[in-house]
C-alpha cells in the first residue's frame, strides 16, 4: 500500500474521530470531551488489540507446527464440548498476552460487552456478566466506568488513572450510547499499518486538536510531533533510562519507542520515568504508554516537580522535556539550597535555568539532555541568568545550540530554542553505536528558523527532509565524518569564540549569513529590465484604476 493511500486511510480516520468529538461539543466543555472520547478511544483500541492477539492465538492452538497446538484427540475431537471449552480457558490465559506487550483487558471491558449492551442499560438495566455473575446498571455511563474499573483492577499500573466519570456526566444517555457506536467503527486494522501506529495517529490527532480547542491551557501537554521527533533523533535513546520532568501526555516516550522500533531495537531495552503536575494529563500519559505495554514509572501521584520530585535518586541516560516557557512563581516553597542549583540559583519570575539544571542534576555522567526552551535563554543577563548560562559554557556542558522558526506550536507564539548538553564531550560509543570524537571545548550551532512548511495559515511543520538535514549535520559533526560549516544553517565554535560573544548562544551570531549566489547580470542591464518592469506595473495600475472608478459610477457612486 501507498504512503498516499495510508495518508487517504488516516485523514478519513481523523475525520470520524473530530465528529464522535463533535457529537458532544454542545453538551460539555472542551476539557471534558476530550477525556470523554479518549477514554472511549482506549478503550475501543485495548479491546481491539486484545482481539487480534486472541484471534492469533486461536490458530496457533489448532495448528499442528506451532509450539501452542492443543491436539484435539487428546480432548475427545475437534467437535468436542471439552475441545472448544479447552480453546477457551487457554485464550484467557493472561501469558500469551504479556509475552507479546499486549494490554490485558478483562471480558467486562471487552468493546463488545460495551456495544452489545450500550441501549439495553439506557435507564437502567440488569444485566448477565461474561463470568456468569449479574450486575445492575444505571446506565450508559455507569456500564462505560465499570469497564474502567475491571481495567484497573486488573492492570495495577493504572490504579487511579483512567478516568472514571462517565456515571456523573451531564449528557443524554442515548447520545453516549451513539458515541460508542460512532468509536465502534475506528478501525485499528490495516493493510500497512500496523494497529499501534494507527492508535499514536489517533492520539496525536486528537491531542493536537484538543490543544487547539481549548486554547494555551490545553496546549501545555502537547508538543508537535516533528519537534519531538527531532530531539529523540538527536539524541537516539537505544537503552538506559530516559526521563521528562515535564511530560505532558508521553511524546517524548511514544517517540523514543517510534525511533527504537524503527532501528531494530528493543522496547524493553529502556526504562521510562516521567513526572507531570497536571492530574488528567498525567492519566492521559498513563494510558498512552498502557496501550503501547510500555513499563513506565511515573511516581506515586501527579507532582511539583520542584517542590515534590518524584524520582530524586534518578540518574538518567536521556532527558528530554518541553517545560512551560518562562515560568513564573515556580519556586516556592523551594529552598535556595537546593542541590540542584550547582551552576546558580534560577530567578523567581523564570524557571527557563531551573528546568536545565534539574535536567542536568538528573543526568548519568555519560548521559545527553535534549531541552525546548524560549529564546531568552540563550541571550538573557538578567537576575543570574547570564551568570548561569556562562557557567554552564565555561564547565563545557553544552554540545548544541538549534534555533528554531516560529509558530511551531498550537499554544504559544513565543520564540524557541532547542539545548543539547552532556556531560561527557569525550570520545566514546554510545547505545546507538556511534564511535563520538572528542568534543571538549567545542560548541555546535544550527540555526533552523529557515526550515519548514506551513502546514496551515497559522502553524509551521517540517519535514522529514528538515529533520533529516539537521539532525545528520549534529551526528556527522559529533563523529567527525562529512561535518563542514554551512554559512547560514551550522557553525562548529570553540569556547574562545562564545567567550568573545559574551556567553550568549544564539545561532544567528555564530552561523552568519547564507552564501548570496553571484549575480552575473550586468548593473545596467538590470537597471533598464527593471525599469521597463516597474513601467508596465504602473500602466496597470492605472488602467484597474479607471476600471474601478467606471465601475463605481455605473452604481451610482463617484470617487
């Protein structure tokens, strides 16, 4: 299949999606419909996962060359009662599911259960459960929360985290009931595509457009894939332990997945932390990283991360953020001692150096650190900031600089700025198997702001060829293999060179300007070809002029 028809199939996707949100735009305000429709979204994804699995287990039971195979002469034939009760009880054997990363989803919670059942419960109904057992139900919510509830009871990693709210929803429970119908037909299956790719489609989509309906609020959670996808390509987080402060619903670690599967690498190779103040989008992140079986450790409860660090002992070979830029009132309640503030204490009215440092006191002595910060950051001498950006340069801790163009981001218009630091600039191999030169007293500046498409008439992506050319001038410079200065785009500086600068780091004073191709054009030829052009210009100015006053007095009007 195409890339073109996989494009087509998506776009279709996304359309359904925004109507089942549509359906309940008029009854709840943004905030709530999209924890109502991304739960239902879950919900239908695990269900559909856990089919396919049961489905290719089915035949691996009754297929005489698989390691699994139920020899139906052992159970009275392949008629038999005791045959198909033995299929049974083996498909609901937790095992197969977990060897493979397939979430566990009791048969209560089957999507199913929910849609053969959705309209009998409007108004209340009892009803016989999959295990035999009978339950009442008050209606169309209340069935959709005790799915929730068998999910979390059975998958501890979720405890408190799904969003068990539908009982209470002020919304007419027939149209509920038309919601999960409308879910019901989001295919998770394709030719091409395999069923995880299609969910992180749904996901991104639906969080991108959320972001944009509710405005800065709801944007603080999402950060545009292209961007995500360029600090994990970066850096390539193959094995150890990466780590978010700041991590919104999971990009950086839905990414970083992306980036190992497509190299061949193993998922179960790294080890996720994350920490998020938000409560419902620390459950979104939860749920994300559920779907996909990641294992994930993202403390006890959403948190400060300044004042309730949910992973002090934590020494990570990779972190990646996107915090809120230029953070007021972050700190209190946070000593000026605190161990994190080696290079300097941050200014109350400006997180951007206390989000880097907490980064970099996280960070495994060979470890890199990818940071999304607003373009202050690289320039400010106010309140201790510059103080703390010229230390960070003189202890040789900051590989690269990437400038980034503007309006990237769905929430914010302000500039931004991506930091790479590490505190291991020596020659060395990392997980992904690149043999680094040593890079001591060296610093890379890229300057990007001229990259990109508009994707729309207000946000700007880029694309695969973008990524690509900045992130092969950051390795080829890092291994010291095909890296040249580019004039305009990259610039390799020694620490001399920013010392001469006054430590700021803004690319633009590094990179300089592009190379002008030369103009072979004489000056006075140019003159008379220009000339004659800005004539014929004005002779049809004039001519729409007279066109438009003709025009206006056949209205009745003069000018």
């Amino acid at each position: 299949m195409t890339n073109e028809e996989e494009q087509q199939f998506l776009t279709s996707l996304e359309k359904k999606l925004w109507n089942a949100a549509d359906k309940l735009r008029s009854t709840l305000d943004a905030a709530q419909y999209k924890h109502t429709v991304l739960g239902l979204v879950f919900l239908k994804y695990v269900s559909d996962a856990f089919q396919i699995r049961q489905d290719e287990l089915t035949e691996q039971l009754k297929n005489a060359e698989h390691d699994y195979y139920l020899d139906p002469a052992d159970y009275g034939g392949a008629d038999s009662e005791e045959y198909q009760d033995e299929i049974c009880a083996e498909l609901e054997q937790r095992d197969y599911y977990a060897e493979v990363n397939v979430f566990w989803v009791p048969a209560a919670a089957r999507w199913k259960f929910l849609q053969d059942n959705n309209k009998t419960v409007i108004g209340g109904a009892e009803l016989t459960l999959p295990d035999g057992s009978t339950k009442k139900f008050s209606s169309v919510g209340h069935l959709i929360d005790n799915a929730l509830e068998k999910i979390e009871a059975d998958n501890p990693k979720l405890k408190g985290v799904l969003n068990k709210q539908y009982t209470r929803l002020q919304i007419d429970q027939a149209k509920l009931g038309e919601l999960i119908d409308l879910v019901a037909t989001i295919p998770f299956t394709h030719a091409s595509l395999n069923s995880q790719d299609i969910l992180g489609h749904v996901y991104e989509y639906m969080l991108g457009q959320f972001a944009l309906a509710e405005g800065k609020k709801g944007g603080q959670f999402y950060t545009p894939k292209s961007i995500v996808s360029l600090i994990v390509e970066m850096l390539e987080p193959f094995k150890g332990r990466v780590y978010d402060p700041a991590m919104g619903s999971g990009g950086f670690f839905v990414q970083s997945e992306h980036f190992i599967n497509a190299h061949k690498g193993r998922i179960g190779d790294v080890s996720i932390y994350g920490q998020e103040y938000n409560h419902t989008t620390w459950q979104l992140a939860a749920m994300n990283m559920a779907i996909r079986g990641i294992d994930f450790n993202f403390g006890k409860e959403p948190a400060s991360t300044y004042t309730n660090n949910q992973h002090p002992d934590l020494r990570a070979d990779y972190v990646m953020a996107n915090p809120p830029f230029n953070m007021k009132e972050w700190d209190t309640g946070v000593s000026e001692s605190d161990p994190r503030w080696k290079y300097g204490t941050p200014p109350s009215g400006n997180a951007n150096f206390a989000w880097l440092q907490h980064m970099l006191y996280h960070l495994a002595p060979n470890g890199s650190l990818g940071l999304l910060l607003a373009n202050g950051s690289m320039s400010s001498n106010t309140n201790n900031e510059g103080a703390i950006r010229k230390k960070l340069i003189e202890k040789d801790l900051v590989e690269c600089m990437v400038a980034l163009p503007g309006q990237l981001f769905t929430n914010t218009q302000i500039p931004a700025c991506i930091w790479f630091l590490t505190k291991n600039k020596g020659a060395r191999t990392t997980a992904a198997g690149r043999k680094l030169r040593d890079r001591k007293g060296e610093v890379l500046f890229i300057d990007a702001r001229n990259l990109g498409y508009m994707k729309d008439r207000v946000l700007r992506d880029f694309t695969a060829d973008d990524l690509s050319q900045v992130t092969d001038a950051f390795h080829n410079w890092q291994m010291g293999e095909g890296y040249a200065d580019v004039a305009g785009f990259v610039k390799s500086a020694e620490l001399a060179e920013i010392q001469k600068h006054d430590h700021v780091l803004t690319p633009g004073r590094y990179v300089g300007a592009a190379d002008q191709e030369e103009d072979s054009e004489p000056f006075a030829e140019k003159m008379a070809r220009l000339t004659a052009q800005l004539k014929g210009q004005f002779e049809e100015s004039d001519r729409l002029e007279k066109e438009i006053k003709k025009n206006l007095a056949g209205l009745g009007y003069e000018c």
